[in-house]
C-alpha cells in the first residue's frame, strides 16, 4: 500500500512543479495581448476625399443658334432712302454650330472659378425681300473668351460665365428696281464683330477625367454701319442665342483629400 501512495506521490509533486515553471513564461508571453489600445498611440485615420474641377481641360461642342439681325435706312443720314420708301427689315437668322473648347479651372471648397475660350462655326442664316428691297444676314465662325464662377457639389458643377465674343457676320442690304437688286442701292458689311456674351449652364463628371455640359449663351453685337454708292447710310444690328451640349477631358483631374 505505500508503495503505490509513495509513487502517486511523487507524480502529483512532479506535474505541480512543471505547472508551477510554464506559468510564468506564459503569463509573460501573453503580455503583449493584454495590452490597451491606448497603449499603441492615436490610430490613423484616412479623411476621405471629394473631387476637384481645378485644372486644364479641352473639349468639343454642338448646339443650335437663333437670334435677331436688322438692317435700316437711317433718316437724315447720307444723301436718301437706302430702301427706296421701304424703312428696313429685322430677320431671325438660326442654324447649327460646332466648335472645340479650351479651359482651366480653380476650385476652392465648393467655389469654382475659371476662364474659357469656345472657337467654332455658326451656320446662322436669314432673309427676308420684298417688291423694293431686301436684307440678308450670315453667320461664320465664332469665337468666346469668358470668365466662369461657379458651385461644385461633388462631380456636379454649376456655373455663370461672360466676356468677349467675336463672330465673322456679313449683312446685305438694299432697294429693288424693276425686280432686280440696284447696285447704286445696295450695300454689303462684313467683318468680324466683337460684342458680350453672358450664359450659364450644368456640367456633371461621369468620370474622374470626363464631363458633359449643358449650357446656354447670349451673345450681342451691338450696331454697325454702312453705305451704298449713293451715300445712303444704314445701320446694321446683330445678337444671338446659342444652346449647346459638350463633352470636356481634364488633363489633370485628381480626387482630393477635405480639408
């Protein structure tokens, strides 16, 4: 009987001791996972980031332009009646127009300021003639340079623009004798104008370098005079409408962090 005390004895003594030596190194070795978050120091956090208009961009345009041209005789000027009793005509000259796009924008919080340039081809055209005169009035190219302010809320820009506008226009004006254009009588100006432009218009990002646009534009060209072979003077007025759709490329649009 103490034989086998003796023996169980000795085996509890024995797996106490080795308990009692991997108690310590485990509880050291567990140390590390006991830890506090805290004691890692503040975690990083990443602010998220919202998209930018800031940089240069290129594009192209299609759209449609109607607006109101005149030509008159002017009373008291010159030495007669351009339209021979006829006082003048106002003729609505529309057509489409296409051109390219050229800009770069600055974006602070949600302000977006910017400049642009539009160059293209107005196709607008017009004319009206009766038994004793006529006028006609033609569009060609056009050019805008225009200051743009606008509201970015995320991919979406709102915006107001105007400045300078050019167009190549060429009015014609005069009296018909016997159902012909009289060449003492007739006169023809064309250059190009400079006048205003002021618009506004929506541009939505669909993708981080890409954007469409709609935006309308009032363009006017203010008065303009001319005369035929007999000194008569006429006086020439000219403005448009324009709507247009375009699709823009940044080179250089980038998402960045909020302040």
């Amino acid at each position: 009987m103490c034989k086998y005390v003796c023996v169980a004895s000795r085996f509890v003594f024995a797996f106490a001791s080795a308990a009692a030596a991997w108690s310590p190194a485990s509880a050291a070795d567990l140390g590390d996972y006991n830890r506090s978050y805290k004691d890692y120091g503040d975690p990083i956090v990443v602010p998220p980031a919202y998209f930018s208009w800031t940089g240069f961009y290129i594009g192209g345009h299609l759209g449609y332009g109607w607006g109101s041209s005149s030509s008159f005789n002017v009373p008291g000027a010159g030495n007669g009646d351009a339209f021979n009793g006829a006082g003048g005509f106002a003729i609505e000259p529309n057509g489409w127009l296409g051109g390219v796009t050229l800009g770069y924008n600055w974006q602070t919080d949600a302000f977006v300021a910017g400049v642009e340039s539009d160059i293209g081809y107005l196709g607008a055209d017009d004319s009206q003639r009766s038994l004793s005169a006529f006028t006609t009035a033609d569009y060609g190219g056009y050019g805008t340079l225009t200051a743009r302010l606008g509201y970015g809320e995320d991919r979406w820009l709102f915006y107001g623009k105007g400045g300078l506008a050019l167009a190549d226009i060429e009015n014609r004006a005069g009296a018909i004798t016997s159902g012909a254009i009289d060449s003492d009588d007739f006169t023809k100006l064309r250059e190009v104008k400079s006048g205003w432009a002021l618009g506004a218009g929506a541009e939505f990002a669909f993708q981080p370098n890409m954007s469409m646009k709609v935006e309308y534009l009032y363009m006017d060209f203010g008065e303009d005079h001319s005369r035929n072979t007999d000194g008569d003077v006429f006086r020439h007025e000219n403005d448009i409408h324009t709507l247009k759709v375009g699709l823009n490329y940044s080179l250089q649009r980038v998402f960045e962090p909020l302040k």
